[in-house]
C-alpha cells in the first residue's frame, strides 16, 4: 500500500467557505475534488499539502451542463462522466465526448472532475486541449470577487494555473457558435493511458470558408495548449486537403515536444500534425452534417 | 428484462468443466491474503531503498527515526552483519543483499527496515532515515558491461575485476559451423527480449511470528514454494527446520515473482525476533515493480541457416544475459540460462549451438519470472523469429516455411540437437488446425487486397514447444533439493477426501483440478474432496508452483497416490465381499464381483469398512489413505500453433490486435474451462509483452517502469475475444498424460504478435515492446532501443 504523508482534512459545505476554508490554511492547502490526481501524487509523496479542503459537497452547486446566454457552461465539480452523458454538451460540441470517451477508464470519470482536470494542468491533460480548442473562458472566485480569465491566460505552464492559492474555479463557459464542428483525436500506448499525442479541432464554415477554428494540443509542449499558427492558417481559408495539410505542418511545428517513455520527439511532432489533419477533417465533416 | 436461469450443471466425477471451488470465496471478496492476516500486538515494516543505482554508503544515521513516538526497531545492515545475516545466498551460486553495507548496487536497493506501530508511521519514519551516498558511474547498458572500463558493481566478491558472471553453451558447436558453411542460405538478426515484470496483482509480502516461549517461527508469506522457503530459512539462519511453519495463504497472482526470498521476508523475520512481536512488511507497488524478481533482459544474436528449398539445417545462438545487480535466477541449479537450450523449438535441424553469457548491471535482480518456464519464452521467441526472418529472405509464406520443417510425428520421442528428449507431438496437425481456423488463405488475400489501398494489415504465426513439469530429481534440483513432489490422498470415513498436496496456487484453480484428479481416480465426487496446501505443517514435502510443474508433478503424485488408495480399497473390499482380490473389477467409484456386477462395493462403502471393525486380510493396515513422491522420468512438452492477426495505422503506427488463434495441445484436459482461462491469460500477457510492457533505464540509473503509470499491462480493450482450439497427444510417461499448460500462451504468444506486426509494415525485424512509437520510427527505418531511455 503506497500512503501519504501526513496530511489535515476539511470539508467545506459551500464555494465561501472554501475559499474562506483556503485563506486560513495558506498556501500549503489544497482543495480536492474527484482527487484522482492529487491523490496518487500525494500517495507517491510528489505532492505533500498541509491541509486537503475537500469539496465534494460543492456537488450540488458546481457540478452541471447548461446554456446559460451564448455560453455552454460546465460547472467545475462536473465529473467526466456526466460531461461524457451530457446531451447538451454533444450537441453543441462533440469534441467534448470525443475527448472524455478517451479519458482514463469509467472509475476515474466517475469521479474526476473538470475542473480538477484543468487546475492539475498536467502537460498532457486532454480537457485543457480541449477548451484551448474552443477558446473557452474560466470563471474562477476570491474573497474579492469573481474574475473571468481566457484560456490562454488561464494556462501559465505545466502544473500551474491562474488559480491563485485562495481562488477556486466555478465553472468554465464555452461561447456557442453556429456552422462549426469539432474533433479530438488522440494516441495513447494503450486504453486510458495518458497521450501520447492528442489533437483537438474546431471548424466554422460559412459554405466554403471556414470562419473561425480553433487547435488545440496535448502532450507536445504547446504554448496554452494551442497551435494559433494553424488557426491562422485555418481562417478565411477554403476547407480542403491543402489547407487541413498546412494547418498540420504548422501545428507539428507550433509545439515542442519531448522525448520521454511514451515516444521520440519526432514522432510526437509527427503526430501533431498527423491529427490535426485527422481532426480538422471530422470537425469540418460535422460542421457540414456529415459524419454523426 | 428477462432472467434466464441455467440449471446448474452437475460436477463432473472426474475430468470435465466445473466451475472452480474456490471461486465461492473469491467472488464474494472472502479470500484471505497475506495482508488480511492480523495478529494480537502485530508491527509493520518498511524498507528504505535506495534512490541511486550505485552508490558507496558513507553514513547512516538512523537516531530521528528511532526517536519517531511509533517506531519500535530500525534495522540496518550493520544490524543484520551482527546476525551474521546482511548476505543471503541467492538461488544461483551467488550472494544478495539483505540490506546493504557496503555499496548500493540497484535503485530500490534494501537499505534500511522499521518497525512501527502501524503502516503509515514506518512510511513516515523512512523519511527520518539519513544516508550519505557517494555515488558511482552505473552500468546500464548490458551490452557495455564487460567494456574494460566499466565499473565493476560486484566487488564485494573477492577478487572481481569485472561483470562477467558465467559463459554456458549447449549444442554441438563444430556440427552447427559445418552445418552453417554448407547452407546454401544463412540469416542472422540481432534481437532483444526486452526485460519485463510479471507485476502480479498482489505485490509480494509476510507477516513473520516468532513465538519467544516455543520459539517457533510461523511466516505467512505469499510464497510459490512453501517447503523450499522454510528449508532455506532453516540452512540460511541456522533455525531448526521443525520451528519454522511457512503459510502461504491465497496469493494474488505469481508468475514467478513470488518464488524467491525476497530482503523483506527476512527482514519481517528479523524485525519479529528484535520485538519479540509478529511483523507485516507488504511492499507498494512501486517496490514491487522496482525491486523484485523481473523476466527476460537478453540481448540475442540468432544465425539461422537452411538450404535453397527452405529446409532449415542449423541455428546458431549468441545471448548477452543481463542478471541485474545479484544473479538471483531461480532455475534448475545445473541450467544457468534456465532451459534456453530448447531454442530450436519445434523444427527437424541437423545441428545446433547456442552460447550465453551473463553479466551483472545495476538493475534489479531477478531474471527468470513471469510465466516463462526457465527462459523457454526467450528461446520460443528467437527461433520463431528467426523462421520468420529466413522467411522473409527466401520470400517463402512463413506457414509453408513452418509445415516444411515442423518435427513429423512419427519422429517422437525426439532427441533435440541440443539434448532435449520430446515427449509426444503431432505439430503438422495443430499448425494446419490454427490455419484452418483462422482461414489462413483467405486472411492472406485480404491483406493483400488491402495493401493495395494503403492499409496495413499483419498475419504473424508462431509454433512453440514447451519445456515443463521439471523435473527428474537427477538431472534437476534448486540449492541441492530435488524438484520431486509429495501427496497424500485420504478417505475419511463416510467416503469423503482430503488431498495434501505440496505445490501452491496463485489462481490457477488448483482446489478443483487436484479434486477432479482424486474424483476420475476414485469415484468421489470433486464436491467431496478438500484440497490442503500451501502450509509446511499440514503438506508434504515438494518444491512448489512454478514452470507449469503443478499438474506434471504433483498432478502425478496425487494420481499415483490415489491409485494405491484404490488398490488397498480393492483388499478391503475383498474382504468385504468375502472374494479374492483378482476376483474384483474396477469401475469408477465402486469395485464388483467380475461376472456379478451387482455384488460391490462404493468407495463410500469401503472407506467406512476399513475404519470399522471388518477384519482385514494380514499385512492390510485399517482407514483408506495413500501417498506418493513424485519423480518425473522427463519433462512434458506442451505445445502449440498460434496465430495473430492486426492492424496497423500507417500514420501514427498504432497497432489493433484483430484476430488471435490459439491450437494448444497440453495433452487431456483436466478441467478445460481452467486451462482456458489460463491460455486466455497468458495471451493477454503476449499481447502486453509485444506491444506495451518494458522496464528500462536511464543512463543514470533510474528505473522508467516504477509504476502502471509507466509500466503498462494489458487490458480487455486490447484483447480480442480469444479463439482457441485444441489438439490432444497425451504424454507417454505421466500417469494421466498431461502436460501442464500454465506457461504456453505466455511462451507462444509474443513471437505471433511481433510476427503480424512486421508482417504488417514489411520490415524484417524491431525490438518489443512495439509501442506506437516504435512501430512508426520502425516505418521510418529507425527503430530504437526499448530498454533505454528514449531520447
């Protein structure tokens, strides 16, 4: 049995009392959610808070899939399952079951977390790809106040947020577009393994030009989990092939990738562009009503 | 919904499918490992393991962790030096460390052990615990260990200048060099078996009692070999035999990991004896991965050479053995590469010769684990390699390759090039089974047709043949202890059993196979039969669960001694029905009058006789029991054809497993549910082996598979639905002519999915695991080494 070191546990019974919860035990504290990364870290003795601020019971007013104005809403405490069973979510964008289907295995999305996904900010997590992609914006509290940040500016680098150590996430809002399709497609070694490589797509289309798109990278290194450089390529431009097939030399070459256990860094930067095409391609078939 | 209800099917009275007794218990979270077991005033322990691979040890200053309010002991090997116990001798004529004391050899080395009131304060305390290494270069590349430059990690021995250990060879060098100059086609490849964990389920561990008023020592411990444990205590720390009781209670998973003494064990025992209190020390998965017995780790040459119509002559085998810190391979003592020497698998060659030599590294020792049957899982996949290399030179079909040079039945018993006696075989007929099954030509135009578009599609084939059941007491020992085992089969008197066995299960359904041998051998239904094992109080002697000896061995010795129940039930029955003993015929459960089939006997009804009053014949003792030590004239070889077919993404190199076709023939099947379920596994096991599981290092020395985040098995996704089939060549020589099967799948299995997936990509050979990454830079025409960091 691999154990902790010695850790203090709260619980906290609403969003002002975590945060109050977060400003009295400083910035050793933790808040916990589905843990299953804090968790083994902490059972590895890689991470070792003074105090784990549980949250759980926050279920109740973070954890949902809703329209709320132009925006889809996933409130922080939502577990992946419940995003990967969320008839809201798909209809909107299929990315997000595309990519939960391929997040660990059930008993983790039973009761991981969005919103730990994306604080933990692991280099290779697929749900910050994932709302790199669709240029989402994270909703994150204090005892001051509520501030809303853009995804770039919410990822600063691996493991860090622009959480700040008594701030909590609420929820993160995806803006609702019309015409557009979306993708993720990923390569792990074996099933609910982290990626390898995993490449998240957006396609506007107004007829033949696509208007807006989003790439989004896991697992390479990229800067905000994002490839601006085949977004660039991707806007205005007609949705065939050669564009699919510019947009991938530019994202295998907006990234930097690095050699370790699950591949050489010239086969991650392959991949990059290898599913970018791939999923440029099924965004843009959805987008079109053509793939289900 | 609708509930279908299946009428239970009655247990078969002998040979069949049932469902496995002991599974009642464990379904229903009722079984009891080691770590269930709790004792009044028990202390846990841990180890402090080394964060270098090697390391001169300056200083330990263990003061704040003694000081810790819960820690009871903290040992070290200066400790144990006074006990005369830092050294342990290994199961291959060397010594291993116990806790170091002079050098750190491995990371995840033993270094220190504490004793505390519970888990998580030893855990803590570890961390109180001060050393001062003074690290050294490692030697992590086998293939640089014997540079005359590298550091030399052994030199605890006396007057060691370098990492060589030994240099065996078997064969007829001279016959395979004529064979070889007169081949009209000769292909050499260099391929590695990458080292691999058998990671079991439940990772190793003991709780260790020494009673200070009897001073009896009680150990449970998930042990393979109950018996050899406690004789090896018994030489090692001088405790007389008959005061050490070794339990090994259920065990989750072995596969070799858990035959060896482990540093640990000793250490609970130690820590036992220091606090006069019992002591639990259960490893983390971590330790597991890092620190006990791992599989493989050989660096091959292979030279196969055939003339112009593809028959194959000769094969030629160089092996750089990497042993790790301490060679601590558990094998027949005369075999230092186990039973490698059966590389030239299932095929008719004039002449043979293979030549290993093993070295040490600073990575863990271990080395033969993992269902390998002493290396017959390396040696499987080099000549299976090797054919499909040859194949790919002579532009042959690899199936025709193989159906020209399989052994013909009618040559068995075969004496192989290298010494090796075949039991029994008809290898043409499983091979054209598999074919058969798996629409072999149909497949191939498949592949075809589909190349033509770009997609990528492998067919791979491998045909093994098993070396098992070790083995015959003159040729085969482990530390001087023959591999013979023991049984004692009784009858109680209202006509129920009780089989002692000493041979240990870690899952393979042992409580219902020995019961269904008792039940074809005398009529007691296997519902009636209790299975006892795993505890060196209650069991006869025997060396234990390991190279698919199980049902070789002891499956013979409880049929042997079942049978001598028979025949004395046979004298009581005579005297029962008052008829000469010759004057009785057997049918299964009941001896009877020949010619008067209604005059008889049950068992039953003898059991109770011959502990009752009846007077027995002279010479004829009462009650109804029996037992045999069984000595194996030979091993058995269990063998089989196996087929594999994926699918492989030519733009990111993933690779399907789509089909798989298993033919094992491992002689009757005693219970065929069993020995599926087992071919299952060691399929899984395969596909893990070929596609995704490595331990490798970094140049510094770290260990890059310490956990399943890093070190990757198998799962249902990655596993097609199995088809297997059979056929059925009993072994001339065991009493019930099988051949024992737990090893197979895992020996035959690789060299097929490895096979496929060059098949798919038309390249002639890549080192396992062939990950996505490997499978593409080997598309590209570079391949990299797998047991390396990957840079």
């Amino acid at each position: 049995m691999q154990t902790p070191a010695p850790v203090e546990y709260e619980r906290a019974a609403s969003v002002d009392d975590a945060i109050a919860l977060l400003e009295r035990h400083g910035p050793e504290a933790r808040l916990i959610a589905g843990g299953h990364s804090l968790l083994p870290m902490m059972k590895l003795r890689l991470a070792r808070p003074d105090v784990l601020i549980d949250i759980n019971d926050l279920a109740e007013e973070l954890a949902y899939v809703r329209i709320d104005g132009d925006d889809l809403c996933i409130g922080a405490m939502t577990r992946h399952r419940e995003l990967l069973e969320s008839p809201v979510a798909g209809e909107h964008y299929r990315i997000l079951h595309d990519a939960e289907r391929v997040i660990a295995d059930p008993v983790v999305r039973n009761r991981g977390t969005v919103g730990g996904s994306i604080c933990q900010a692991d280099p290779s997590e697929d749900l910050s790809a994932v709302f790199a992609t669709l240029g989402a914006r994270a909703v994150i509290r204090s005892s001051s106040g509520t501030r809303v940040v853009a995804m770039d500016d919410f990822h600063l680098g691996a493991y860090t947020t622009a959480v700040g150590p008594a701030e909590i996430l609420l929820e993160v809002r995806v803006p609702i577009r019309t015409g557009c399709g979306s993708a993720y497609e990923k390569v792990e070694r074996r099933a609910g393994d982290w990626a390898v490589v995993a490449v998240g797509a957006l396609v506007c289309l107004d007829g033949d030009r696509i208007t807006d798109a989003g790439v989004g990278l896991a697992a390479v290194g990229a800067e905000h989990f994002r490839s601006p450089a085949a977004e660039e390529i991707l806007r205005g431009a007609e949705p065939s092939e050669a564009t699919f097939d510019a947009a991938a030399v530019a994202a295998s070459a907006d990234c930097d990738p690095q050699s370790d256990q699950r591949g050489p860094a010239d086969y991650k930067r392959h991949l990059a562009g290898e599913l970018t095409r791939r999923a440029l391609r099924r965004a843009t078939a959805r987008a079109r009503g053509q793939e289900g | 919904m609708t509930t279908i209800e299946e009428p239970p099917a009655p247990t078969p009275m002998g040979f069949g499918r049932m469902k496995r007794k002991e599974d009642v218990r464990f379904i229903r979270g009722k079984g009891h490992y080691v770590d269930d077991v709790v004792l009044p005033g028990m202390l846990h322990g841990a180890v402090l393991r080394s964060t270098y691979a090697h390391a001169r040890i300056v200083r330990i200053d263990t003061s704040a962790a003694e000081a810790h309010p819960k820690v009871r002991a903290v040992i070290t090997g200066a400790t144990l030096e006074t006990l005369g116990l830092a050294w342990m001798p290994s199961l291959s004529h060397d010594v291993v460390a116990v806790l170091a004391t002079d050098k750190v050899r491995f990371q995840g080395q033993e270094v220190a052990f504490v004793v505390a009131d519970d888990h998580y304060s030893a855990r803590d305390a570890l961390e109180l615990i001060e050393v001062e290494y003074e690290p050294l270069p490692p030697v992590m590349d086998a293939r640089r260990a014997l540079e005359p430059d590298a550091p030399v990690i052994r030199d605890d021995v006396q007057g060691k200048t370098d990492n060589h250990i030994f240099d065996w060879d078997a064969g007829d060098e001279a016959a395979t060099d004529a064979a070889f100059a007169a081949a009209d086609v000769v292909v050499s490849q260099d391929m590695l078996y990458p080292r691999v964990h058998p990671a079991p389920m439940e990772t190793c561990g003991a709780v260790a009692d020494m009673d200070p008023v009897s001073g009896k020592l009680t150990i449970w411990c998930g042990t393979q070999a109950p018996h050899a444990h406690r004789t090896l205590y018994a030489l090692v720390a001088g405790l007389p035999e008959h005061k050490i009781r070794v339990i090994s209670p259920d065990i989750g998973g072995g596969f070799g990991n858990k035959v060896g003494i482990y540093p640990g064990y000793v250490c609970a025992i130690v820590g036992s004896i220091v606090t006069k209190r019992p002591v639990k020390w259960m490893e983390d998965r971590s330790e597991n991965l890092m620190s006990t017995s791992f599989a493989r780790d050989y660096h091959m040459h292979g030279e196969i050479a055939a003339t112009n119509d593809g028959k194959i002559t000769a094969l030629r085998v160089k092996v750089l053995a990497d042993h790790g810190a301490f060679n601590n391979t558990a094998q027949p003592t005369k075999f230092p590469a186990g039973f490698f020497h059966i590389f030239t698998g299932s095929y008719d060659l004039q002449a043979a010769h293979c030549e290993v030599t093993g070295v040490y590294t600073n990575k863990a020792p271990g080395g033969v684990a993992y269902a390998c049957s002493f290396r017959v899982t390396e040696a499987a996949y080099l000549v299976e390699r090797m054919v499909d290399c040859l194949a790919d030179e002579m532009g042959m079909d690899p199936a025709e390759l193989r159906l020209k040079n399989l052994l013909k039945p009618e040559q068995f018993p075969y004496t192989c090039p290298t010494g090796w006696e075949y039991d029994s075989g008809d290898y043409p007929r499983a091979l054209r089974l598999a074919l058969e099954m798996a629409g072999y030509d149909d497949l191939r135009k498949e592949q075809a047709d589909k190349r033509t578009r770009g997609e990528l599609m492998g067919i791979g084939i491998s045909f093994f043949t098993e070396t098992v059941g070790a083995g015959p007491r003159k040729h085969m020992d482990i530390l001087g202890l023959g591999m013979a085992d023991g049984a004692e089969v009784r009858v109680h008197p209202t006509g129920k059993a009780v089989v002692r066995l000493s041979c240990q299960s870690q899952g393979q359904g042992h409580e219902t196979t020995f019961a269904q041998i008792v039940a074809q051998e005398l009529g007691i239904s296997p519902d009636d039969i209790d299975v006892v094992h795993g505890d060196t109080d209650n069991t006869p002697f025997g060396l234990g669960t390991y190279g698919s000896r199980s049902t070789p061995v002891s499956g013979a010795a409880v049929a042997v001694a079942s049978r001598r129940v028979r025949d004395k039930a046979k004298i009581v029955a005579s005297a029962m029905l008052e008829v000469a003993v010759d004057d009785l015929e057997w049918e299964k459960g009941r001896w009877f009058v020949k010619g008067d089939p209604a005059a008889g006997k049950t068992i039953q009804e003898i059991a109770l006789a011959s502990h009752g009053s009846l007077e027995l014949p002279e010479g004829v003792e009462g009650h109804l029991d029996a037992s045999c030590v069984y000595d194996p004239p030979n091993l058995t070889y269990p063998f089989g054809a196996y087929i594999c077919v994926v699918d492989v993404d030519p733009g990111t190199g993933q690779v399907k497993v789509r089909r798989f076709i298993a033919v094992d023939d491992c002689g009757p099947r005693i219970n065929p549910m069993i020995v599926e379920g087992q071919i299952h596994g060691g399929l899984a096991d395969g596909v893990g082996m070929a596609l995704m599981e490595v331990i490798a290092f970094d140049e510094d020395g770290n260990c890059l598979g310490g956990s399943f985040m890093d070190y990757l098995l198998p799962t249902a996704l990655e596993c097609p639905s199995w088809e297997v089939g059979q056929t059925v060549t009993p072994s001339p020589h065991h009493p019930l002519g099988v051949k024992g099967v737990g090893e197979s799948a895992t020996v035959g299995s690789p060299a097929a999915v490895v096979n496929a997936v060059l098949d798919a990509i038309g390249v002639r050979h890549a080192d396992m695991p062939l990950t996505p990454a490997q499978v593409w830079r080997t598309m590209q025409g570079s391949p990299f080494r797998t047991d390396l960091a990957i840079e």
